[in-house]
C-alpha cells in the first residue's frame, strides 16, 4: 500500500532511486544495465568463465563457448559497457604480438556471485532441505 510518506513501515523508501546511497559512484540506471547483461546466456557464461577461470584471450573465449569471433565481441563489449568487464592488452608484444585480454571486474565478480548463482545456491538448499522430509 503506498502512503504519502517517503518511507514505508518496513523502513524502505518508496522510490528504487533512494536505495542508493547519496555518494554512489553509480546510478540506478546503471546497476540496472549491469543487471539486463547478464540477461543473455552468453554473457552470463562469458562472465561466469572470467570469474571462475581468470583472464582470458578472444580466441580462448570464442573456442570455449564455440561462438564466432564477431558475436563474441559484440557479447564482450556489452559486458564492458556495463563495466562488468574489463579489457586490456598485453604491454610488451611477444613472438605472437599483442593480444587483448578480458577479466571480470570486481563489480561483475559480485554481480555473479550474488544474482544467479546466490539463486541456484539458494534452490539447491531449499531442494535439499524439503527432500530431507
């Protein structure tokens, strides 16, 4: 039931925006942006392999998941738009040039760990706390 007051009686603001803390870095748009990318299956198990498996290279990445190298990026920069991603390229070239690399940024390692996966954690607890009975 909303009220008029700008707190509900569970202590909760009416409006999403005022979750945030007045010095966020990001806006609610944008933690609703990191949220809509991992929407898609492939850049959720793009980002779950950069979490999990550390750092990798396109071409790691597109054999992994066996996807062309232009869906590949297009899945890849929107993960760094999101800023759940980041990218970099090696320093120095070595006899094979310089690539770039991927890895999951602090931000889309808690994403991950605290969206879907804390879900399916949460379902398999439930699943083993109901089948105990």
């Amino acid at each position: 039931m909303a009220t008029n007051d700008p707190v509900d009686s569970d202590g909760l603001p009416e409006e999403p925006a005022e979750l945030l803390p007045p010095t966020s870095v990001l806006t609610l748009d944008e933690y609703l942006d990191m949220q809509a990318a991992l929407g898609d299956r492939t850049r959720f198990t793009l980002l779950y392999r950069l979490v999990h498996f550390g750092e990798r290279s396109p071409k790691a990445l597109a054999e992994a998941l066996d996807v062309q190298a232009n869906t590949l990026h297009y899945h890849l920069n929107k993960l760094v738009d999101a800023g759940l991603v980041e990218k970099r390229k090696r320093a120095q070239a070595d006899d094979e040039g310089l690539f770039s690399y991927y890895r999951a940024t602090s931000l889309g390692s808690d994403i991950l760990e605290h969206g879907v996966e804390e879900l399916i954690r949460r379902e398999r607890d439930y699943r083993d706390a109901y089948a105990s009975e």
